[in-house]
C-alpha cells in the first residue's frame, strides 16, 4: 500500500474515558487519517461507569463516519454464534467498517476453530438474499439461505445466523501474535522478529507493529518492513502527533476492509448449485 496503515488503540477503561472523550478521541484520529481503532476493554476496569467493547462500538460508529472499529476479544467463553452475530450487527451499524480482535490463539485450536465458525455463519445468507419484494410478498429467497452444520473439537454449529450477511462479507479478523496468522486479516505483533515467518505464512494478512513512546514512525516502519503501525490514543492530541512518510489518504474507501487493501470474499455458496 501507498502509505502505511495507522490503527489506534484506546483502553475503554482508563481514567479518562468518558464517552465525550472517547468520541473526541475517535474524530481526531478519522481527522488524522487513521484508518481504524481498537477499542481494548481487556484491562480491569479503573472505576464505574465504563465501557463495554462492542457496545462502545455501536455508539461511536453514529459518532464517526469513515474510520474502523475494531473490537477487543469477546469473552472466551461466548459461543461462536454470539459472536458472529455480534460482529456481524456492527458491521450494518457502520455500514462496513467493523473488525474482531480474536486473541493471541491457544494450544488447543478453540480460538481458530472459532474464527472458522464465524466467518462460515456470516454466509450464512448469500448477499442477494433479501429482495424484500412486496407485489410477491417475498422477503427472502430461501434458497439463499444455507445452513452451517459444523461439527468439529470445540463447536457443533448448525447455523444459520439470523442477519443478513455483512456488507463487508467478512468483518475484518485481527489476532495478535504470530500463532493464528494464518487464520487472519490483520497481525499485531509485538516483535519484530516475527514478521518475516507471519508473511510466510499469511500472505494476505496486514501486519502491523506497536509504536513504543519516544520512537520515530518512519524509522520503525522503514527498518521493520511492517504494513503499518498500533499506536495508543489516550487524548484527542496524540493522533496529530503521528508522522509517517505520507499521511494516509483512503477518505475513498467505503469500508475497513477497503482502508486495508483487502478484497471482499465471496459468499461460500455463491456458486453453489440448489
């Protein structure tokens, strides 16, 4: 990509977070050219009255208009349903920019058994599945409709989801760590060392390094061959101070998977015969 891929990442429960900061927070970096958010509700809560990942993102999603959001790992023992539905949901809400940070995986195969269900439940529906024909009373065509009927170590999951298919197709899957590279459209590492093996192995995937304080942008980016960079926004100030050899300019792209440079997938029965 022409410039690098700027994604910031807030703690939903620092101190400051009120929803008028986190929404300040939110348009200063859609002003700055970022291209999508983390919205990390991971920490132990620092007081009452914090946020909640997806519920935050639903709310900033009508505060924002372009730039995505990506929520933090669901609790680990949602049920891939759940989620799908979930991430799915926002993903109208924002009408194609949200993403999933599913985890750093496990050595039992849960986390990428769960990111296989859920991109199979979000085809659940092929995209011209509802006509919403009212001279023929037809809502939805039902050999549109297709069942999941997955059954593997972790999940038996017979589908289909009850929402329509994402505009995005997929919503975007981030991971971190390099062990569920292969499963993902976005890596966050946090070494370095590890991105030579993760192009091996996804090569599809955007990666993408954690700018440190006190650490200059163009430098990282030129030295690590990273696709872009995490950078934590605790105010409304920290996105103008990012410098990068070019501002990001993808004011263009409808959705997340857009900013990102990555294509649309097809629907997995889009050429099935009924």
């Amino acid at each position: 990509m022409s410039a690098p891929i700027l994604v910031g990442r807030i703690d939903t429960h620092a101190d400051h977070a009120s929803f008028d900061t986190l929404t300040g927070i939110a348009r200063a970096a859609e002003r700055a050219g970022f291209d999508a958010l983390i919205l990390d509700d991971s920490a132990p809560a620092a007081g009452p009255g914090r946020f909640e990942a997806t519920t935050l993102a639903a709310a900033l999603a009508a505060r924002t208009e372009r730039i995505g959001l990506i929520v933090s790992a669901l609790p680990a023992d949602q049920a891939p349903y759940h989620v799908a539905r979930i991430v799915a949901s926002l993903d109208h809400l924002g009408r194609g920019r949200s993403g999933w940070l599913a985890g750093p995986g496990d050595t039992e195969g849960r986390t990428a058994e769960l990111i296989e269900v859920a991109r199979g439940l979000w085809d659940s529906f092929e995209d011209d599945a509802y006509v919403h024909d009212r001279a023929d009373g037809l809502y939805w065509r039902l050999d549109a409709m297709h069942r999941l009927d997955h059954r593997g170590r972790h999940f038996d999951v017979a589908g289909p989801l009850n929402v329509a298919r994402p505009p995005q197709g997929h919503p975007v899957v981030a991971v971190t760590g390099p062990a569920l590279a292969p499963h993902a459209d976005l890596v966050l590492l946090d070494d370095p060392a590890d991105l030579p093996g993760v192009r091996a192995r996804a090569l599809d995937a955007r990666v993408l390094l954690p700018l440190p304080d006190g650490t200059d942008a163009k430098e990282l980016l030129a030295t690590s061959g990273a696709d872009g960079l995490v950078i934590a926004l605790r105010n409304a100030d920290d996105p103008l101070r990012v410098t990068t050899d070019g501002a990001p300019d993808r004011s263009h792209a409808p959705t997340l998977r857009a900013r990102l440079g990555l294509r649309r997938p097809a629907g997995r029965y889009a050429d099935a015969t009924i």
